[in-house]
C-alpha cells in the first residue's frame, strides 16, 4: 500500500482539509502534477482548476482559484487564493468568478496572461460539471 503525506489546504476565508493523503493533485501554472509520499521538494503557482486528495476516507475535491503550493517529502500545503469544495460549487459561483476573471483582464496590461485564466476558468467549469 502506498505511505501517505500531510495536506493541508487553506484559503483566506477557512481550512478547508487537514488530512493524511495517498496523493493530492495539483492544478500547477506549469501544468498538472500529483504530489505522493517521498516527493522532491517543490514550490508551485496555482491555476485556476480542480485540486484533489486521495486519503482513505476517499476522494475530496476543490475548486481553486491560484495561489501556491509547497511539496515536500512529508506533505503539501496549499494556500489558496480562493477554495470550495466542489460539493459546494454552483453554476452561480462559477459564472461569478468568470465575471470577476472578465473585468480583471479588461484592465490587464498582461493580455496573454488575462486570455489564460480566462481558458483556465472556463476548462475547470467543464470539468466540474457546471
């Protein structure tokens, strides 16, 4: 059986998770990475996305809106721009945070970069569902 790492999750509103899991999946600004026990040890950008963990009690997944994550061989912390579990995730926040990422890159002087959260946004209301 594969040993399990700490993750925690935080967002400036709440601790969203505070558990052992077997693997957390990471929406990194890179790309996609997925943290397990033994992980070299790494610091990364979030993008917008879906963030999951595995742990025994099964599989738990967030909306996350950027922020950072730290990766060590024991554990990963992520701190959250903005979390919610995708449980809680409606059609409502979703086109609320699509608005918000709208108006951020009208005043953008970074295009390319706005046109990217932009894609980000739309992709993980896709995968959620909505």
């Amino acid at each position: 059986m594969a040993g399990t790492l700490q993750f925690d999750l935080v967002s400036p509103e709440r601790r969203l998770a505070s558990v052992q899991a077997s693997e957390v999946q990471i929406p990194g600004a890179d790309g996609d990475l997925t943290a397990m026990e033994g992980h070299a040890p790494t610091i990364t950008t979030l993008r917008p996305g879906i963030l999951k963990a595995l742990s025994p009690e099964g599989a738990k997944a967030y909306v996350v809106t950027g922020g950072f994550a730290e990766i060590n061989a024991n554990g990963v912390s992520v701190l959250a721009e903005r979390a919610v579990p995708l449980d809680e995730v409606t059609p409502a926040l979703l086109d609320q945070l699509i608005a918000d990422a709208t108006e951020a890159a009208s005043v953008s002087v970074d295009k390319d970069a706005a046109a990217k959260a932009m894609a980000d946004l739309l992709a993980m209301r896709s995968a959620a569902g909505h």
